[in-house]
C-alpha cells in the first residue's frame, strides 16, 4: 500500500500561511489600538494666561482677548498667538468662549449690535451666551475656564487642536 506524502504537507502550509495571516493582522492593529487609547493616556497640558486687568473690561461687554497658545513653540511666531471672546457679565464674573465655530473651526466674530457671534464661513450663528442659534454648527461654542487672580482675569488654556478645549458650564 502507498502512503500519501501530500496531506501532512498541506496541513503545514496551512498552518504556516495562517500564522502568517494572524501575525499580519495583530500588526497591523497595533496602530488603531494606540490610536483609540492615546487620548485616554495622555494629559493635555493647560496653562492659565493672564489677559488683563479686572479694570480693563466693561460690564456687558464682549471684547477679544489675545495669549499665547499653552503649548507655545520659539519656531512657532504667530501661529503660538490664540484668542478668546471674553465676556465680563458682573463685578465678578467673566466668562470666555473659544473663537473657533463648532462647525469646521472658522473664526467667528461679535456683532455687538445684534448681540450675536457670527460665523463668516457657513452662516452659522450663536447666541450671546454662546448657545447654538442657528446654521450648520453642532452645538454652541467652546468655553474656557476663567479665573480673577492677583486683581487680573486669566484664562485657562488648551493647546490648539481645539478638539482639547475644556468646558465649563455655567
């Protein structure tokens, strides 16, 4: 009777190929299994900066702010500067959103007239207390912490993506 060589020989290319394929495929889930658990590993570092004397600022009134980014480079120059509408509401009390629109991150601007921050890019519109209005935009703007120190306003910052901005509700 005749042995048949072939199918040991088969099974162990099989069985090679499969590994082969299952290694491959562990290494090339390395990368999204970082990427969907970097967020939750890394800190993102945050920085208060001062934008002024508590005097500076009027009652009622929305101003621009400008600082530096919280993660600034020397090689950056301007691209480190970043701004916030800051509002002063009482004696007290400030409050200061992010100048990007939700919608796809295009500066927004106040209207003081209407009392509105307008987005220039899609027509998305907010309302004072930076709520959504209307137009494309998801939700309504971004707010920063902000804090009365030594007499001044700071404002806590987060490095530009705006995707690592903190709110705080009100």
């Amino acid at each position: 009777m005749e042995q048949n060589d072939d199918f040991p020989r088969r099974t162990f290319i099989i069985r090679i190929l499969w590994a082969f394929g299952t290694v491959l495929g562990v290494l090339t889930m390395i990368p999204v299994v970082g990427a969907l658990f970097a967020p939750l590993l890394q800190k993102t570092p945050q920085a208060w900066r001062s934008v002024g004397k508590i005097d500076d600022f009027e009652v009622g009134k929305t101003v621009l702010v400008k600082y530096k980014n919280a993660l600034p480079k020397a090689w950056s120059g301007l691209s480190s500067e970043s701004a916030s509408w800051l509002q002063r509401k009482s004696e007290k009390e400030f409050v200061a959103f992010a100048i990007n629109c939700t919608h796809l991150g295009c500066p927004v601007r106040w209207v003081a007239d209407a009392e509105l921050f307008m987005c220039p890019c899609h027509g998305g519109v907010y309302n004072k207390d930076g709520s959504y209005a209307a137009g494309p935009p998801p939700r309504g703007l971004y707010k920063y912490p902000v804090r009365i120190r030594n007499n001044r306003v700071e404002i806590q910052t987060s490095p530009v993506p705006i995707t690592n901005l903190v709110e705080k509700e009100s």
